[in-house]
C-alpha cells in the first residue's frame, strides 16, 4: 500500500486535549517503562501534557472502576510532548523505540448498538432486503422509502406508537428484525470485538479480504465502570461489512469482529466540570474519507438525533441481569451509511485500500486509521495471558 495520505498535526488538533481530563494506554519501550520491561502502561494527560502514573493500577479498566479520581491526583511522571506522541502513533512513522497510542480499553468488555439512528434503520433494513448485494441496494431504497418514507426519527422505541407502527409494516410486508431493534423495546446490543483486540490512533484498521461492500461506522464511544457508572467518553470505529451482514444477520459475528476492525480512540476523555453526558447527546460527529483514488466523502452524524439516551443504552448492557466485572466500553451507533457512488452510478459506497477515516468531533479529538486487508495488517498476538505475564 503507498501511503500519499499523510495525517498533520495542527494546533486545532493538539488544542482539543489542552483542557479536561482524559485517560488511555501506550505500549512504552523499555527504556522509558518504569516497569523495566516493554509493555502497555494507562497514561494521564491534562493541561496538554502526558503522564504515567506509577501508582495507579496498570489498566485502564482497573483505574475507572476504582478509585479513579485518587489515582489520577496522585503522583505523575511526565514523560512525551502530546504532539511526539500523536505523531509516533502514525503507523508509516512509528519509531518502536519510543512510546505510541493503544486503544484505551483494556480488560473492558467491548460492547456495541446497532440501529439507533432513524436513517442507519433505514439501511439496514435496505442491507437485509438486497441480501448482501450492493448492485440491489438502490431500487430497493427507493422502493422501501416510497413506501414508508425514510423519516422514523419521532418515532420512540417501545412506545404505543411503534407498536402501530410495527402492525402497519406487518400488514405491507416490510417487517424487518433491524425494524423490531430501531423501534420496538429492546435495543440491539453485541460484542463488537474480543478484550485486548481493539486498534488505537494512527494503526491500520482492517477488512475482511473478501469483502466487495463494506464502511466506517463512526461514533461516541462511552467507558463504563464496573458499576455501570459512565466516566467519560471517546471515539470508534465499528467498521463494518454490509455485504456479510446483509446475507445473514446471523454472520454479524463476521460482519464485525475481524483483525483491527474495532477501532477505539485517540483517549477516553474523563467527565468534569469541563465535559459531561450534555457534551455526548449534542455531539457532532464528522467523518472524513479519503481515498488514494482522490475520492473524498465527509458527512456529519448528529448525537441528538439518536432514538434511545445513552444512558438508557448503557443500562441494557449492565444491569442486575448481566454483570462486567471488568466495565466494558459502548459503541452507541451510527446515523451514517455512506450511499455515495464511488466506482459508477448505483453502485454506493465501498471502502477501497488506502483509504483513510477521520472520526471527530469538537470535545473528543480526532481518531484517524487507514483501510488495509486484516491479513495484510499486524497480527493481534497481546491477549490477556500475555497481559498477565507483563504485569507479574
């Protein structure tokens, strides 16, 4: 893959973390690892610099649903300017001598929800309805719009009204399973990647080889602690196959989780005086695509367009029915489908190699990868085993 497509850092960029609170992981050479060994260490910036803190636990997840605002107040060892940081994490220039971004989830579980916006609804159920087939796609959007129209956005989940709403579909034939988690009472809640698995800032982020129909899915991603309380927020990429999950919802499993298809970053920012859950629900989220073919696509998700509260959505995941030990990170979905022709008319969007994705919004930075064959990009080889074996 040539790589024309370079990522600056600008004082706008770099100006998002100069206030607040914000907590992620670097993977820290010996030589600057406290530990005395190469390895991931959680880091701390605040006032645009970054630290280790050599007293707090050794996890992200640890330090959220712990005792967080005592570790994060105890001592600190200043250690990399933000901007080398940044810079070292870009993949075409990482220096493995010197510290760079991880996702900055850990032992969390990595959970996600699907179909929360009115217009990605519409698009999966278009995705079911062509069966995977992207030369399908546009007659039956068309069709399935004529006929329903391609504004549910007033429509509220589970309500008396979605249950009119879903007798109508029934009696025109336009049921659909994505229809029953877009408006009926349950929201759609998966595992979107396995613990220890997600790519951070700057990596190359993966697609099944296979693949002839696939996107980013850009969105606010919320850190939870063991106790349900949400913290903070970052942001992700729930890169996707529409091809794969348009034959089968069944195959989400494939559609989702495949080697650096869960991108997570750059850092978790921290709830403060600064930033709270207002912040999230009125967030914009803008994603940039842009191709070595010259093709470029920008659209912007809007969080208060979003049918379920985030904090309604983090509630279907931990409750007193089901518990992470650990916390866990929530995907909160995505309104953007990208449907713009990119090889010929009808054709919409499908990622091409090389391709890199801007994911940012005001209050959270910018989290920026590149598209490459998950065959073709490094290996995922740092499970939980070798975590514990670096930590003993």
């Amino acid at each position: 893959m040539s790589v024309d497509l370079p990522f600056s850092m600008n004082d706008d960029f770099l100006g998002t973390f100069s206030e607040g609170q914000w907590l992620g992981r670097c993977f820290v050479p010996e030589s600057q690892n406290f530990l005395g060994k190469a390895g991931p260490l959680p880091i701390y910036v605040t006032d645009g610099k970054v630290y280790f803190l050599p007293n707090a636990p050794r996890t992200t997840s640890e330090i959220i649903s712990g005792d967080m605002e005592s570790y994060l107040s105890g001592e600190k060892v200043e250690f990399s300017s933000l901007k080398e940081l940044f810079e070292n994490s870009l993949y075409y220039q990482q220096d493995e001598t010197k510290a760079y971004l991880l996702a900055p989830c850990d032992l969390q579980a990595v959970k996600a929800c699907g179909v929360t916006f009115a217009s990605s609804l519409i698009e999966r159920v278009i995705e079911e309805k062509a069966g995977g087939n992207p030369h399908a796609a546009e007659q039956i959007r068309k069709d399935l719009i004529g006929q329903i129209g391609d504004d549910l956005a007033d429509i509220e989940p589970g309500s008396k009204q979605s249950e009119v709403l879903k007798a109508k579909f029934q009696e025109l034939g336009l049921w659909s399973q994505y229809l029953e988690v877009g408006i009926g009472p349950d929201a759609e809640v998966f595992t979107k990647s396995q613990v220890l698995s997600s790519i951070g800032f700057g990596a190359k982020a993966g697609l099944h080889p296979t693949s002839s129909w696939n996107n980013p899915e850009p969105e606010v991603v919320l850190a939870v602690s063991n106790t349900g309380e949400v913290v903070g927020a970052t942001l992700g990429n729930d890169v996707n196959l529409r091809d794969v999950e348009g034959r089968s919802a069944l195959l989400l499993g494939k559609a989702k989780d495949q080697n650096g298809s869960c991108v997570v970053g750059p850092l978790i920012r921290l709830f403060d005086k600064t930033f709270s859950m207002s912040d999230v629900e009125s967030a914009e989220v803008q994603v940039r695509i842009s191709g070595e073919d010259k093709f470029e696509d920008v659209a912007v998700s809007n969080m208060a367009e979003i049918s379920r509260s985030p904090e309604n959505l983090a509630s279907q995941v931990l409750n007193d029915s089901h518990q992470y030990p650990d916390g866990f990170v929530l995907f909160l979905g995505t309104m953007f489908a990208p449907i713009t022709d990119r090889e010929g008319e009808g054709m919409g969007f499908t990622h091409k190699y090389g391709d890199r994705v801007e994911i940012s919004t005001k209050k959270l930075g910018c989290l920026v990868n590149w598209m490459d064959a998950s065959n073709n990009i490094p290996k995922w080889e740092f499970g939980i085993s070798q975590l514990f074996h670096y930590l003993r």
